[in-house]
C-alpha cells in the first residue's frame, strides 16, 4: 500500500496556474513518516479522468484527488467517480445541509446549481471542509477534495489523521547523502550496482550538477536511503568507495 496523488484540472496543463498540491502533500506525508509514491496531473476530460481512476482503482494505493469537484461545467471529477465506480450520482443529504449551512452565512440563495455540489457518487462518505463546509469526499481509498489549497489541505490532513494514522512512521526509511566532486555518474555506476547487491533494501540516489560554464566539472549530489537497520554500513561504504575511485566528498545535510 502506498500513496498517490492525483491533480486534475486543464488550468494546471495550460500553464495558466502552477500546481502547488505535489509539494504540500510531500511535506503532509513526510511528517507522518509516508512518502509519495506517484502523482499523476490530468486534465478536465471526463473520459480520462474515468479511464485512470478506474486504473487506480484496481490497485491497492491510497489515493489524494486535487481538483475538479464544484459546480461548473467544467468540473467532472464526481461525474468521473461514480462512473468509474460504477455508481449513480445523487445528491448526499447530509451534503445538502452542509451547503445550506453555508450559502446561509454568507448570505447567499441556495440554488439547484449550488446544490450541484452535493451530488456525490452512492455510497460516498464526505470529507469536512474547515472553509466553507462544502464537503468532499471518499470512495475507498480514493479521497477526492477541492482543487483550492487552503481547502484541499487540511482535508488531507483530516483524512490522514482520521483514517491512517496507524501508517504512521511504518516503514520510516532514513537517508544520508553527500557531495561527490571529480567524478562522473559512469565511473560511479558499478560501485552503486555493487551497494545494492550488498545491501538489500537500500536504493543509491545521484543527482548530477550541470554548470554550463564549466562543462566538464564534474559535481554529483548522491547518497543511500532505506532502513535505518542498515544505512550507517551501506554510507560508509559509499563514502569508502568514492574515496578509493580518487573522488573529493563533503557531507550534506
């Protein structure tokens, strides 16, 4: 079981707006001792949308859906659930009240159109959303929630906290790295294929730094993370192989 991300909306693929959803929700998962396993950016396409939560469905991840659940005509992501689930939409009572709730303190009618927004796939259990009241929503492990930040959020949050804080720190990995100078990510390779055989469990990272000025200056971000069990030996003998292959090194933090 790992988790997912998944941020819809044609405004992200335009360019029009920059996604900010990938980088909050690293940070969301970090702090529980999670990490992200895949994200996946897609458009305002119903068609597409059903094709990969039906993909996403048929697999075991826990899943975050960014976008694309209001009221307007561009907004297909419960259509898109409850097709790809198999289930007709109908409007949540419970949804219903919330909405009323809101349209009540700011003042405002409420409309067929706003009701829009109640109209859950069947079986669906809502997200609360701290801002507006206007809910989200889960099927499963599919969690789907406003496109908004300061909504989508802390309705992470709240689902994190609410339904999986029992993954909390499971499979904690660690990582150390440093800064390998005078070498090239070729002559490393067999050393980095020899730390994986040797320590199972444990993944090399490399991170090349290009500086056009210098063309052939050689500057390479890399280091180990797996179990902690297991990084402190796996690091040294990093660190003791980079040494041997005439490498210059300082930590990084």
């Amino acid at each position: 079981m790992a988790f997912g991300l998944i941020v819809i909306g044609d405004e992200i693929l335009s360019g029009k707006r920059q996604d900010k959803h990938f980088a909050k929700v690293v940070e969301l998962l970090a702090a529980r001792g999670q990490k992200l396993a895949w994200v996946r950016y897609l458009g305002d396409e119903q068609a597409r949308l059903v094709e990969h939560l039906r993909q996403t469905r048929a697999g075991e991840d826990i899943v975050f859906s960014c976008g694309g659940i209001g009221a307007t005509p561009d907004d297909h992501t419960r259509q898109a659930a409850a097709e790809a689930w198999g289930v007709a939409l109908a409007l949540d009572l419970q949804a219903r009240d919330l909405i009323a709730q809101h349209m009540q303190e700011i003042g405002q009618p409420l409309t067929p159109e706003r009701l829009r927004m109640g109209e859950l796939p069947a079986g669906a259990a809502l997200i609360p959303n701290p801002y507006n009241r206007i809910p989200g929503f889960s099927l499963g492990r599919h969690h789907f929630v406003p496109g908004f930040p300061v909504m989508a959020w802390p309705m992470i949050e709240w689902v994190l906290d609410s339904q999986y804080r029992h993954l909390f720190g499971a499979g904690r990995e660690a990582e150390l790295g440093l800064l390998v100078s005078g070498l090239n990510e070729g002559t490393l390779t067999p050393l980095f294929d020899a730390l994986e055989r040797e320590f199972q469990g444990v993944r090399i990272w490399s991170l090349p730094r290009i500086d056009p000025a210098q063309r052939f200056h050689y500057e390479i971000d890399l280091g180990v993370r797996g179990p902690a069990d297991r990084l402190e030996a796996a690091f040294a003998r990093l660190r003791a192989g980079v040494l041997a292959l005439g490498g210059e090194l300082s930590d990084q933090a």
